[in-house]
C-alpha cells in the first residue's frame, strides 16, 4: 500500500509548523433548504448543516475566531497557527459584498494561514470566483466540495441537487486560480457496494483534485435518513467494513492527493447510528492498526524504535 498523503504532513511541509483548523459559522443557509433548489436539504444533514461543531454565530467573525482558538488551545503544543475553516451550511451562497466582509475578516488575523471555504459547486457564479481569486493573493484559499458519490441513484436519494458535471466545472473554474479543491466522499451510502464506492474515487482521480474527506454516513437525529433507518430500509456500516473500504479507497488514490479525513464526527447527543463511531479513539487505533496490516511503511525500511516513532505519527494524523 502507498504511503497515506496526510494532511498533517502536508500543512508542517507547507508552512513550517503545526495548523489547527478552527470551524466557524458565516451566518449563511443553503439552496437545498431555502426553496431555491429544494427544502430539508441533503438528507443526511443535521439541523446546523453539517456545522455541528462549528463556533456559534456571534457578533462578528474576529470574535468566533477567538472563541474557537480557546477550544483548541489545549491541544496545542508549543504555539502553531490556524484554518479558517467556514464549514456550516454553504458558505458561498451569499452577497458577494457580505462573502468579501466577512472573509477578509477572518483572514485579516495574523494567526491564520488559510482560508478553507465548504460549499456547492452550484454556489461559484463569477462575482464568488473573482473574489476567491482575490483572497488567494492575500493567503492561500481551499475550498471544500461535497461530492459524496458520482452514482446517479445516491444522487437522487440524497437530494444532492446538482449533477456531476456542474461539480467537474467547478472543480476546473477553482484550479484555474489557483484555489486548491478538496472534495467530501461519503463512505456507506444506502445500497452503495465497495466497489460503487471505488469507481466514486477513480473518478476523483480524472477530476485531479488537491485533497479529499472520507466520510463515514452518520445516521443522525430530525433527519429523513434517521426515519429510512429506523424503519429498516437500509443498515449502517460495521467497524470493521468501514477500515477496509476505506483503506481500499485510500489505496485507489492518486499519491498527491492529501487525504484530509479518514472518519468523522457524528455529535453524540443526536447520533443514531452507527454507535461504534463514537468512540473515536478506539477508531483511530483500529484505523492504525490495519494501515500497519497493510504495509503503509512499504519502501522504508526503518528499524525499532524509528519506525515505531513513525507508526505513532501516522496515527496521530489521521
């Protein structure tokens, strides 16, 4: 197996140390929820639009920033610098006046080293792409697309709303200047096999994106999937399947590609399945374990406690 591109390797290559990411509100809504597109949204998608842990909107960006580096801060060792990361609901889908404003805020800190932007490619009109082109003079600017599945079947029973060639456009318009694209990829969806979840990957490759988020499905509460589950119309995936689909998807990968996600966070207080996700640390050992299973140390040949150092690092990453 290759080695894992993690995203923790990328950032200390790139900039020089560690990078936190710090998740914050812009205060927006989605055109899957607002009628323009569709009402509910996506039907995997909690209450907060995916932004769960994300900062609570207060009276202004610079002071959610400050809020969440006292989150992380306890994590940190040593000092470092952070992401700002907008991840709730889609952060393009906006004024651009207002998208300016509030960007501009957040990178205005001098802590912050990136801007990480999670939207729809349905949501990056001209007015959006010139301003990114903009931001992207100033700090380097990401931005987070969710895919989750190239199958045409998934697409309509997520009620995703765009089509895969409105994602390959925008993929293209964003690489054009020079914003990297990281792509979301959910693992375990609803009559999706293993290899349906490969063909999504490969496809991935052609597309020539910067980094992507494997995903677990999280079945969560005051959601249409909940209900689907519940009346037993579909089964989440076990641990273990979940570890070597993911690993399989990993090794279909293109090496540059920076694997910024192998699993996720389901908040507890509304997660219905699958439980076993919760325990996170057991996860990531179980994640580890199995990459070493896998030979992801294959071409280097380091010995005792150098190659232990380095099997902690690699776990630690993911």
């Amino acid at each position: 197996m290759q080695r894992v591109n993690t995203l923790n390797g990328y950032l200390k290559k790139r900039f020089g140390e560690k990078i936190y990411k710090l998740s914050l509100d812009g205060g927006m809504t989605c055109p899957n929820r607002d009628g323009k597109i569709g009402y509910g949204g996506c039907i995997f998608c909690s209450a907060s639009g995916s932004g769960d842990f994300a900062e609570p909107v207060c009276e202004s960006i610079s002071k959610q920033i400050q809020n969440a580096k006292r989150r992380v801060q306890s994590k940190m060792k040593g000092g470092g610098r952070y992401i700002a990361y907008f991840q709730s609901f889609t952060n393009t889908y906006a004024p651009p006046e207002y998208l300016r404003r509030v960007f501009n805020e957040a990178i205005a800190d001098d802590d912050i080293a990136a801007l990480s932007v999670a939207t729809r490619p349905d949501c990056l009109g001209e007015q959006v792409l010139n301003l990114l082109c903009e931001l992207q003079r100033i700090k380097p600017v990401w931005v987070e697309l969710g895919l989750q599945t190239i199958h045409e079947k998934s697409i309509k029973y997520i009620r995703r709303g765009f089509d895969n060639a409105c994602f390959e456009r925008a993929a293209s318009d964003l690489k054009s200047i020079g914003v990297e694209v990281i792509v979301h990829v959910i693992l375990g969806l609803p009559n999706e096999t293993r290899e349906q979840m490969l063909q999504t990957v490969r496809y991935l490759n052609g597309v020539g994106i910067d980094g992507i988020k494997l995903q677990l499905l999280h079945v969560l509460e005051n959601t249409d999937l909940a209900e689907d589950f519940r009346q037993g119309r579909f089964s989440a995936m076990g641990m273990d399947e979940y570890i070597e689909t993911l690993l399989d998807c990993i090794e279909e990968l293109s090496p540059q590609t920076v694997v910024h996600r192998m699993t996720g966070d389901g908040d507890k207080k509304i997660l219905v399945a699958p439980q076993w996700s919760a325990d996170k640390k057991t996860v990531l050992n179980a994640i580890g374990k199995r990459l070493e299973e896998r030979d992801v140390f294959q071409g280097s040949r380091l010995l005792g406690k150098q190659e232990a150092a380095m099997r902690m690092e690699i776990i630690s990453r993911l």
